[in-house]
C-alpha cells in the first residue's frame, strides 16, 4: 500500500496569525461539511482560539435528535402483516436519515464527530431489529460526542443496536459469545494486539454475559436477566474478581489508560489532520502524544483534545491543508454548503442516496472495522461514479435556476467579480475557493481559464468599441461559472480538503 507522507513540522502551540479565508475554508471543512461564503468571510480576522471556542461550544450545547414518535415502539406497536410492517419501517427510517442528514450540515463540529463515532463504535444498520434501536445507537452517539470517552464506551455497549450486532444478546454463562469482549479491545479502545490477549478476551466475555432478555421477535429493549450472567472469578487484564460489565470499562481504563489514549488520539488525528500518522517525515506522533496527555489529564474528556489539535499551528499548518481525501459524503455535502445551493428534502436526500451509490450509506459503514476511508474512495469506479454524479447535480442546479451561479461566483470574487474586465482575474479567485490548495501550476490554471472565457471573443473583455465584460453583467456569466466548476470538479484536486 502507498501512503502520503505528513510532512506536517509544525507544533501543538497555540496559532496566532488572524484567520485568512483560506484557513477558515480548512476550519470548516475539517471540523463540519464546510460552510457558505458568507460564514467563511465572517471567520476573516478572527483569530483560532476564538473561532474554534465558538465551534466547540456549539457542539458542547446542541441537543441531539428529537425523539421521533416511535422511538420507544416495540413489536405490538408494529402490523403483524409482513409487507405493510416492512412499509412503515421504512418511511421512518427515510425519515429518520433525512433529519440527521440536515443535522451534518447545519451542526458542523457536533454531528461530524457523531457521524465519525458511527464509523469508530460500528453497528450495521442492517443488524437492527426495529427502528427504534436505531435511533437510542444514534442518540447515544449525538449525547456522547464531544462528552467523557469512559462513559461513551459503556453507554455504547448496552445499546440494543450494539448488543445484536456483536452477539451480546447471545452472551449467556452457558455459552459464552466473545465477539463484543474481542472488539471492545481491538476496535474501540486499544487496537488490534495491544495491550490484552486472548485470555483477555475469553474473561471478559464471560463479565459481559446476561444482557439476552429480548422478547420473542427481536423488537423489545434488551434486558439484564441475572441467571445468565456468569458468576465465576475472571481474572481480566491481571485483576481477578466476580467482574460484571461496569467492572469490565473501570478495570479497562485504569490498567490501560495510556494505551487507549493514544489509540484514540491517533484516530482523532488522522481523522482530523493526516490519514498516514505512522508515515511521515513531520512530527506526527508528538502531537499525538501530546493530545494523549490532554486526554489523560482531563479524565478521558474529548471536547478539550479536540480544542487543542484545532487550535494548533499543526492543524493550520499549509502541510494540513488538502491532503485528505473527501468522502462520498463530504464530497456532496461540501459542494451543497460552499455553493449556497437549496439544502431542502428534496436535494439532501438525494445526495444522500448518491453517497450510498458509493458505498457510503448513511448508517451502514461497510464492516464491523467501518469505512476505511483514503484511498478507497478513488478507485477506478468509484471516480467515475464521483465525476457523474457531481456533474449532474450540478446540471440539474443550473436548470433549475442559473443565476445561483453567477451570485456564486460574485460571492467567491467579491468586487472583483462585479468591477473586473479580467476574467482570469476572477476565475483565479473561484479556483482557489473551490480547490483547498489551487491547481498544479500556471499551466493547469491557464487551462481552466480557458473554460471559463468559453467562445466568447478576447476583445469582448478590452473595452474599446467592444462591450466591458464584468461577471455581473454578462448575459454569459452564469454559464461561465458552472462549465468552470464541472472543470474543476473533474481534477485531483477537486477530490481533496
């Protein structure tokens, strides 16, 4: 496998140097699905710790989903008949996917760390027995997101969606199920082989045993039934003792502190900074320790990590910017928000479905391990379907009202758009916007430049006898803008944040 090389040298002190537009379009991108024009310019001169105080404070004080009407439903509430139940099911989880979906791109840092917990503390949407199970999974998602890591891991755990997804419902004393014991360590605390063994594994199992009370067909809430649990001394991470499930998350965190600190960290960072931490020539790994003590230091509390990587002249460090590989969703979803598109049911939904196309189903990562991100998303099939389904968005945004793109390309260049006869003057400023770090080199701009003149005569931008061709009075504007954004869409460099 290749990887890209963090060149990243820049250190976890505090950055200082007010916020240009660039840095804030790396702010939002990163920590959200990006942002208008409007919130980005606002950003302008503000300095991080600001900014980023307000984030994360926003994130700290959002409410999760309100609870849908069938949030508490079990089977009764269901039709027995098959077909009309399976009907109803679906409405609400379509529902359901539609309100989260709006809450990624209104929420920014809140419910892209609930949407990044969803892909760490895996349950497949296809494992759930009734809607509502789906729900209390994303609630406790949303209610833990930024909050204490020791009370996610045991909330998450006990949720009816976690339970039927690694077996927990089949744990009982008799027959012992080791699948949630072996991901606990291996995906969700420590990482694979660290820090505990098989044995491990086999003890812990057996401190997990007796959440199997689960009504006859699988819609009731799981219940504790306590003939099931096993009984016996287990000896667990060098403790031995008549360990039940709470005894399990203490014993775990305080023998293997520093180990789970710098597995999540690790995650955070490569989430938030660089995908390739163990490969770099930059320092990659002291800002992970050094988040790993802020971890530690503030009881496993994740809003006070978060505040210091974001914060950092790491994070807004040049070598940060434009080395992540945007997802099917922030791919749609950053398009919608930094074009000012209409984010109604009708064109969420829809890029939710095309995110699915590319394997990115909302509530569905791949496997119990959850989508890999990287280079998996650019494939030789999956950049096909990525240049396909942005062109179409797009041109059905451009048949439904082209104006937007002429505003867009006013909002991006400012004055410029609106004074300017230099329509390279004015592509530039929208290239640079749209791509996190521009293009290769002059060549590569000058080919773009040519797009946006389309056909129109040179001499119709030098004055003289000709017209004076500003982006705000040109009958071709619109048109200009949007061939320019389809060209941009197919490069590299579209593919990044």
């Amino acid at each position: 496998m290749e990887y890209l090389v963090n060149c990243n040298t820049a250190p976890l002190t505090p950055y200082t140097i007010p916020i240009d537009r660039n840095k804030a379009a790396h702010l939002y991108r990163r920590l959200g699905f990006s942002a208008s024009i409007e919130t980005l310019n606002q950003a302008v001169g503000q300095d991080a710790a600001t900014l980023v105080d307000a984030i994360v404070n926003q994130a700290l004080n959002q409410n999760p989903l309100p609870a849908p009407v069938w949030a508490n439903w079990n089977s009764s509430n269901y039709p027995e008949d098959d077909d009309l139940r399976r009907e109803i099911q679906t409405e609400q989880r379509a529902e359901f996917s539609l309100n989260y979906a709006k809450g990624l791109l209104d929420t920014t840092l809140y419910d892209r760390m609930s949407f990044f917990w969803s892909n760490h503390f895996v349950a497949e949407r296809k494992i759930y027995r009734c809607n509502p199970f789906l729900y209390h999974y994303i609630n406790c998602l949303q209610r833990n997101a930024l909050g204490n890591f020791k009370t996610f891991v045991s909330e998450i755990g006990l949720t009816d969606a976690m339970l039927y997804y690694l077996d927990g419902v089949f744990n009982n004393r008799n027959r012992p199920n080791e699948n949630y014991a072996r991901e606990l360590y291996e995906l969700f605390t420590l990482g694979e082989g660290n820090g505990y063994t098989e044995q491990d594994i086999i003890e812990t199992a057996r401190a997990l045993t007796g959440y199997v009370e689960r009504g006859e067909i699988g819609c009731e809430p799981v219940a504790f039934k306590a003939d099931k649990h096993d009984e016996g001394s287990k000896t667990i991470l060098g403790q031995t003792g008549n360990w039940g499930y709470d005894d399990v998350i203490t014993i775990l965190f305080e023998q293997r502190a520093n180990e789970i600190a710098e597995f999540i960290c690790r995650k955070l960072y490569e989430f938030f900074v660089h995908p390739d931490s163990r490969y770099d020539s930059g320092n990659a790994q002291t800002i992970i320790s050094g988040m790993a003590d802020t971890f530690l230091a503030n009881d496993f509390e994740i809003a006070p990590v978060l505040s210091q990587l974001f914060k950092s002249e790491h994070f807004f460090d040049d070598n940060a910017i434009g080395v992540i590989i945007k997802s099917p969703f922030d791919l749609y979803f950053n398009l919608l928000t930094e074009c000012n598109f209409p984010q109604d049911d009708t064109s969420v939904s829809s890029l939710v479905n095309y995110a699915g196309l590319l394997s990115q189903e909302l509530f569905n990562p791949i496997d119990v391990a959850g989508w890999q991100r990287g280079r998996e998303w650019i494939n030789t099939n999956f950049m096909i379907g990525r240049w396909l389904t942005i062109e179409t968005i797009l041109q059905e945004f451009f048949d439904a009202d082209s104006e937007q793109f002429r505003a867009l390309g006013i909002s991006i260049s400012g004055n410029d758009g609106l004074t300017s006869n230099n329509p390279d003057f004015v592509a530039r400023h929208i290239i640079d916007f749209i791509l996190p770090k521009g293009l290769l080199n002059e060549q590569e701009y000058e080919k773009a430049f040519t797009i946006f003149r389309g056909d129109i005569p040179p001499q119709y931008f030098e004055g003289g006898s000709s017209p004076v061709w500003t982006l705000g009075t040109a009958m071709e504007g619109p048109t200009q803008v949007y061939n320019l954004v389809q060209y941009l869409a197919r490069q590299p460099e579209f593919q990044l944040k």
